[in-house]
C-alpha cells in the first residue's frame, strides 16, 4: 500500500496549496476515492474534512452534508483517532458546525425541528470541547434572521455583541459583512455603511468578502444619497463574485442595483449571464428565492424601460424548468418576470410554513417596493439596441425590395432570412431576380451543390419572364455566373465572352461583370477594370441601373486593390453623389470610404461615414451587418481620439454579437479598452475579466490571453485595485513568456515591480527587475522596452544609491541619443541626477537635473523642465546653499506657469528659502502672487 498511500499525501499537499475551485474539487474527490479504496479511514477523514470546505465553498451543499455527518460521527466515536483540527490551517470540525444550520435553513425540506436539533448538538460539542460560544450565538443569530424571527435575531446580536471573541467567531470580514446584511434589512442604513467601511479599510478579506459585504450596503449607500460610492462598491463587488455560482446571493444583489440605477440593459445582461446559476446547488433554495426575486426586480425595470418582448437568453433551458415550468420558445423578460415572481413566491411559501413566520413574505414586498425606487447611476458596460425605425415590410413586393436592399449592400445572411417571404412575388422577373441573388450568396457561402439544384428553378423564372437567351446561356454556364471559381467555369465564361456580340446588352454586362468579379478575386485589378468598364456600358445600355451601380462599386474596389486611394476616394464622392442610388448601394459605398477614410488617418470623417451607415443599415433591420458596421464605428472613433463616442458603438457592437449568437469577445476587448481611455476604469477591469476568462475557454494563444491579462492588470490599477493589478502582471507576464513575447513579458514585470516600489515592496520589486532587465535583452530590437527596463532598474538603484544605476543610464542614454529621442535623453540625465544625489554627490546632482531640464524646455515640455528644476533647488536648499537655489527655482516657477500643481509647491518652497535667507519681504511678494 506504499503506493497508494504516497499518492495521497502528495494530493494532500497539492490540495493544500490549490485555490478553491474545479481543479482543488477534482483533486480532493479523487483523495477521498483513494483513501476508500485503501480502505484507511484515518486518511479518508483528511480527505473528507477537506471536502466539507471545499463543498461549502463551491456550493455543493448535499456533498458537504454528507461529509460533514461522517466526519463528525467518527471524531465523536474516536476523537483521538479523528482529531476536531487536523492543523493545516483549514476550518476545523467545530467550525464546519457553524455551515451546517445554516446549509439545512437554506432548504424547505428540512424542518425547524432538525435545525434545532443542529444547532443543539454544535452548542453541545462547544460546551464539551471547552470552547467559546461566540460561533454557536452566531449560528443562532442568523436561524432567527433569515426565519424572520427579528426581535429574536436583535436579541442574539446584542448578545453575541457582548459576547467575547474567540477561536470560533466569525473573522473580522465576516462578522462584519454578516451584521451589516442584518442593519441593511432592518433600515438601519448609517450602521451598515458604517461596518462595511471599516472592513473595507481595514482590508479585513474571507471567501467571499468583501464581495458580499459591499452587495450588502448598494441599497443602503443610494439611499443615503451616495451614488458614486454605490457605483465603486458594485463594480467591485460583483467583479470579485461573478465567476463563482457558490455567489448566487451576491450576484443577485447587484442585478437588483444594476436594475434601479437606470443600468436596465446591464441587468438582462447580468441576468442572461447567470440564470444557470439557479440550477447549480438544489439544495441552496433559499438562494433561489433571492436570485428569483432579484430577476424579477430586474426584468420589470427592462419592461418598463420598452423592452419588454427582448428575449432574455438561456432562460429556456431545460435545467430551469422546475424554476419557471414549460414554456414554448424563447422567454421574453415581460413573461419571465412573471414567471420569477410566481417561483418565488411558491419557495418564500414553504419557508414560511416552514418556519411559522412571513420572514420570506416581508422580503419580498420589500423587493417589490423597490419599484418605487429610482436612482441615476451610470454604468457604461451594455446598452439595449434600439429599434429598428422602419417597420417590416407587409407583403411579398416590399420583402422583395428588402431583399434587394439588403443585397446590394452585402448582407449575405440578412439578405437569406428575407428570401423566403420575397419569393413569393408573382412577377417572374422579379422572381429571377430573387434567386440570382439567392445563387450568388450560395455560392460566396460556399454551398455550390445546393445552388446547382436551385439553378433550374433561376432558368424557369427567367423564361417566364420573356429572357429566352438569359435562361440559356445560364442552363449552358451553370453557375459560372453566379461567382463559381474554378478553371472550368473560367474557361466557359472567356469562351462566352468571345461570342457575346449576338446577346442582349443585359447578358453581356451579365458576363462582363462575372468574369471581372473573379479577376478581382486573383488581385488582376487592371483585368477587373477593362471589363466592369465593359459592363458598364452594357448594363447602361439595357437601363438597368441597379447593376450600373453594382459595377460602379466593383470597379472602385479594383481601384482600391491597387492601392490608388485617391482615385477611389475620387470615385466614391462622384458615387454618392449620384441620387440614384438605392438604400444598400449607399450604404455600402459609405463603409467603403469610411475604411478608405481610417486608412488615410481621416478618422472623424470615416467614423461619421460609419455611422451614417449604421442608420441605413438600421433602416434595413440589417441586424449582423448592422453589428460590424457599429465595430467600424468605434474602432474610427478610437482612432479620432473619441473614446466616449467608440464606447457607445462598441457597446451596441457587442449587445448586436450576443443576439446573433455570435462571439462579441473581440469587440468586448475593445469596449473595456475604450472604457479605460475615458476612465471608467471599474467597468474596464469587469469586462477585461470577462474577455479573459472566454479567451481561456477558448484556449486561445498565449499571446493573445497575455495582452488581455495585461490591460486587465491596467485598469485593475487605474481602478486602485493595486494588490489584484500585481496579481494580474504576474499572469500577463507568464503567458508572454510562454508566447516567448520577451518584450512585453519584460514590461509585464517592470509594472509589477512598480506597484511593488509604491508600497515600498523595495527588494521585491528590484528583484522583478532584474529579472526583466534579463529578459527584455533577448529583445535587443524592442528598444522602446528596453529602455524602459533599464531605466526603471537604473531609478530603483539610484534610489539606494546603488552605483550599478550608472551603467544602466549609461546604457538608456547611448539607445537615446543612437534614436535620437531627445526626451528620453533628458528623462534619463533627470534620473541621473536624482541617483547622484542620494549619493551626496550635490554639484553633480545640480548640474545633471539643470542639464535634463534644458533638455526638456528645448522640447517644449514646460512642465517636465520645471520639476527637474525644483529638485536641482531642493538639493541646493538641502545642503546648506539657499542663495545658490534662488534662481535655480525662479526657472522653476517660470517654466511652471502652466502647471498649477507645480507652481504652488515651487513658490511656497522658494518662499520658505527666502525666510531661510532672511529676504522676509521677498518670501511675503512671492507668496502674495501665488495667492493672486
């Protein structure tokens, strides 16, 4: 059995050290496997003591039972042999206790009689093993409360309040969190700020704190008329809960706030995300009830915001029938409201008659007087997507004159899920029309087989529209007209072509126009051209307009293929402004010269072509189409330095993607990334997490995940959350590493280091770059990185006064002066001169910060010259040489003129130099003037 039982120490250990989770539960699941199967019950209760946590912390409430019941009865049989502590730091058996009422009152099957009965035998096991009473009052505190029993829970707090802490209490986190829940649902908002505050600074921290503690004060802190901290409290919270379903509570606390803040579009958003969740743990009802209410708060907000019949997705799964019962098709959030309120109900019913209280009935009438309640708090993050603003066509001729829009702008599947109501025009020319077009998108979707037995019905359509040699020459070509590329249907177009001059004009453009599509297809723009130009004058003569323009777009798609973008954009003005031209047409040229536009850097032009596109597309219930278009919108907008404007499209963009069932990964990157750029920095670090975690389902590439994880670790400092910025740096560096992006796993690793260095993690962070310094050289052509490693290595020394600092500003200068980067140069002699200053080295120090601020002023960086002045006087001032610092900050003073901050803390140091000088009237002028 040596074996097997080594096998399990080192699960053991690895369970140990592995967070909580899929990977810690599998682990410990096949601990527990393997110390059956050795049939060792001493290991099998290591094992199991650990699965009870790990069940209570992954909601798995009927697994933590069991083991629980087992752990217990074979400490109470044998408490020598199956110690109440196994001392590896996890909870010991007497605090499990404290999980198990609360996991039988989250349940209507089990009675009042059987909690009690718990609760009984923890007091008793406390009381035996000599241990304080604070968990048991706990326990106790909160069966009363969440039965409804408040004058009983009041009661139990005051007690448990004047009761001393020990072992077993509840940690500072937690404690804190639970009884602010309590002042929350008793109105005693102020108190419940207050608790929650304290362990916020405090930094007090626990499983699921300080996630649920701030869930538990958004209502308090809006109605105490604090909407930018109920903002903060939110984003972080929710952001901490989001990816754990053992968090059903907490996430339903944010949906609610989401929903009365005016954030409408983020609750469906946030309900869609997480109605699985109800499925999760059938044993945690009472979560149930809370989420049920919590969705149906959210989905009458987004019915009363108009939109009500917004399919709210997931919602039919078959997982969640025994929540809200069968139901055809999709649900709308009108419905599906409904349908929450009813389950819940039916669950806050059974409690109470469980419980003999209307504890459940009273949270829900709280619940639904929220609809009474409305605050102004926005969040960026979603967006409904507005109606489209014409109305759908009535009959089959206005589907057909959809269809056709929509083709000739492209829209291949739109124009699909058209068809069919187009198809049922009588005029046979107009039927043709509709299954050319039909041929054609089959073709571009590569479904070749299924076009060819179509063709015939094209053929019939034809010459019952009086087109004999159309419908010939198609019944000869096949689908060599309808976009087909291989040698053969080549060949037969060319050999068409040749013998063309009998047919009607129609039929030649027909030709032209064909071959010049697959000319175009194998980058022979010059051959496209000659014959679109050859089209063109065929489809004019036949009057037919539509292809006239049809050509005119791809003659300026061969034009731009050769990358002659004046001549284009030329063209595509002359194109616009024909008054011809229909809806699709339009649209599609705009999007051409908005891409021409971006690829100009006329960026505010080609966003505003962008968007006038979005309206026409809008008009056309365009809705995929209408997606990319928004996408294009706000990458321009991004590119014009319009953040706030790429931010609105992007978030239609995305909410566009997810009703299209397509993946809006890619557009959601660039919506937190914009986000960050206005800085709405709390939202950014929420939906880089979310991109991040799909990126990691999808096992896409290191590198890709690197750079997500990267700006994921930005905006989590940007948004003060410096602990998990570290954390988030760490992780980009490795995946750049294992991407072998030496450059940026280099820069990954100076970010950290420079949180580290703020907090004065001083060896930490030089530690990390040194590493980094290391690293970025395999690199030596990323010299933008590589400076900035050695820059930053070079400052944490000087800071020490670690000599090696010279060499690296030695080194970053050369690179500045070999790129001839003129303000790197001067930042690094201001680094130099700060280094040899903590080296005593003064007139060096003075000289070298003078010399970085000429530097600076040369380039016309005021600001930057007037802070290496006003060091170079602080070290002067410093060391006993105040008349030599007087001019020294007059420059100063006199490059901050444009920078507020720095003129104040200049004129106020010169001041106190003056006095130093016993110059009293000069210290007293040079404050007056700052103060005018």
């Amino acid at each position: 059995m040596a074996r097997p039982k080594k096998r399990f120490q080192q699960l053991i250990e690895e369970i140990d050290r592995t967070p909580w989770g899929p990977a810690e539960q599998a682990l410990v699941a096949e601990a527990v496997a393997l110390a059956v199967e050795v049939g060792d019950e001493r290991l099998e209760y290591e094992a199991r003591m650990r699965q009870t946590a790990s069940a209570n912390m992954g909601g798995a409430t009927d697994v933590m039972l069991n083991s629980f019941a087992w752990c217990l009865a074979h400490h109470d049989a044998d408490p020598q042999r199956f110690p109440a502590d196994l001392d590896n730091g996890g909870a010991d058996l007497m605090w499990q206790f404290k999980w198990m009422a609360s996991s039988l009152r989250s349940s209507p099957a089990f009675s009042q009689e059987q909690i009690a009965a718990v609760l009984d035998d923890m007091e008793a096991h406390y009381r035996a093993a000599g241990l304080g009473l604070s968990g048991v009052l706990t326990a106790r505190f909160e069966d009363a409360w969440d039965a409804g029993r408040m004058d009983d829970a009041e009661a139990l707090r005051v007690q448990l309040e004047a009761t001393p802490r020990d072992d077993h209490s509840h940690c500072d986190a937690c404690g804190r969190s639970q009884v602010a829940g309590f002042y929350a649902d008793t109105d005693r908002d102020d108190e419940a700020i207050q608790l929650v505050e304290e362990m916020i600074e405090g930094g007090f921290s626990c499983g699921e704190e300080p996630e649920h503690a701030l869930s538990r004060a958004l209502l308090p802190y809006l109605r105490a008329g604090r909407p930018a901290e109920a903002k903060t409290a939110h984003l972080r919270s929710y952001r901490l809960a989001k990816d754990n379903p053992d968090n059903l509570r907490i996430v339903a606390n944010n949906i609610v706030f989401a929903a009365i803040t005016g954030n409408e579009a983020r609750a469906l958003a946030m309900v869609e995300k997480h109605i699985a969740w109800l499925a999760h743990d059938g044993l945690n009802v009472d979560a149930h009830f809370a989420a049920l209410a919590a969705l149906a708060v959210a989905l009458d907000r987004v019915t009363a915001a108009g939109h009500g019949d917004t399919p709210v997705r997931g919602a039919d799964a078959p997982s969640l029938v025994p929540f809200f019962g069968a139901h055809d098709g999709p649900w709308s959030a009108t419905d599906l409201a409904a349908a929450a309120w009813s389950a819940a109900e039916r669950i806050g019913a059974a409690f109470d008659e469980r419980d003999g209280t209307r504890g459940h009935a009273r949270s829900l009438e709280r619940m639904r007087a929220l609809a009474t309640e409305q605050y102004d708090v926005p969040i960026r993050s979603d967006a409904f997507v507005a109606p489209t603003p014409s109305a759908a066509p009535v009959d089959a001729d206005g589907w057909f004159e959809r269809a056709m829009q929509l083709a000739q702008f492209g829209a291949e599947h739109e124009t699909l899920d058209a068809l069919p109501r187009a198809l049922a025009v009588e005029d046979p020319d107009k039927l043709a029309q509709l299954l050319s077009m039909r041929l054609g998108i089959l073709i571009a979707l590569d479904r070749a087989e299924e076009a060819l037995q179509l063709l015939p019905e094209r053929i019939a359509a034809l010459r019952a529209a009086g087109r004999e040699e159309q419908a010939a020459l198609e019944e000869r070509l096949e689908l060599a007209t309808f976009g087909l590329n291989t040698p053969e249907t080549t060949a037969a177009l060319e050999e068409a072509i040749s013998d063309a001059a009998s047919l009607p004009a129609w039929s030649r453009g027909d030709l032209a126009i064909s071959r010049a599509a697959l000319h175009l297809q194998a980058g022979e723009a010059d051959a496209a051209l000659d014959l679109a130009e050859v089209a063109a004058r065929s489809f004019a003569e036949a009057e037919d307009v539509r292809l006239s323009n049809t050509t005119t777009l791809l003659a300026i798609s061969a034009v731009l293929s050769k990358g002659d973008l004046e001549p284009a954009i030329t063209l595509l003005d002359g194109f616009l402004a024909q008054d011809d031209l229909s809806t699709g047409h339009r649209a599609q040229a705009l999007q051409i010269r908005a891409r021409v536009r971006g690829g100009t850097d006329n960026y505010v032009e080609g966003a505003t072509d962008a968007d006038e596109v979005c309206r026409l597309l809008a008009e056309l219930g365009a809705t995929r189409a209408l997606g990319d278009a928004h996408l294009l919108a706000g990458a321009l907008w991004e590119d014009a330095e319009e953040p706030e404007k790429a931010v609105s499209r992007y978030r239609l963009a995305s909410r566009l993607a997810g009703e299209a069932g397509g993946d809006s990964t890619g557009v959601d990157f660039r919506l937190a990334r914009a986000m960050l750029r206005v800085g709405d920095a709390e939202e950014a670090a929420e939906l880089f997490g979310d991109v991040l975690q799909r990126e990691e389902n999808a096992e896409v590439a290191a590198g890709s995940r690197a750079m997500t994880a990267s700006m994921l670790a930005r905006a989590l400092g940007a948004a003060g959350e410096f602990g998990q910025a570290v954390g988030a740096h760490g992780y980009a560096s490795e995946l750049f590493g294992q991407a072998e992006e030496h450059a940026d796993q280099a820069m990954s690793m100076t970010e950290q280091a420079k949180i580290l260095a703020r907090f004065d993690e001083q060896e930490d962070a030089i530690g990390l770059l040194e590493a980094a310094a290391e690293i970025v050289r395999r690199a030596p052509d990323a010299v933008g990185a590589l400076t900035e490693v050695l820059h930053s290595l070079g400052q944490a020394y000087g800071g020490r006064g670690d000599e090696r600092a010279f060499a690296l500003f030695d080194e970053v200068a050369a690179l500045a002066q070999q790129h001839e980067a003129e303000w790197l140069l001067a930042d690094v002699t201001d680094s130099r001169g700060r280094a040899l200053a903590e080296l005593g080295r003064i007139d060096e120090a003075v000289a070298a910060a003078l010399t970085a601020a000429d530097g600076f002023a040369a380039l016309g960086d005021l600001g930057s010259a007037g802070s290496s002045e006003l060091f170079a006087g602080r070290v002067l001032a410093g060391n006993d040489r105040s008349a030599d610092a007087v001019p020294v900050y007059r420059s100063a003073i006199e490059h901050a003129a444009g920078h507020p901050p720095l003129l104040q803390v200049a004129a106020l140091e010169l001041g106190n130099v003056f006095e130093s000088l016993g110059r009293h009237g000069e210290a007293a002028e040079i404050r007056s003037h700052l103060e005018s």
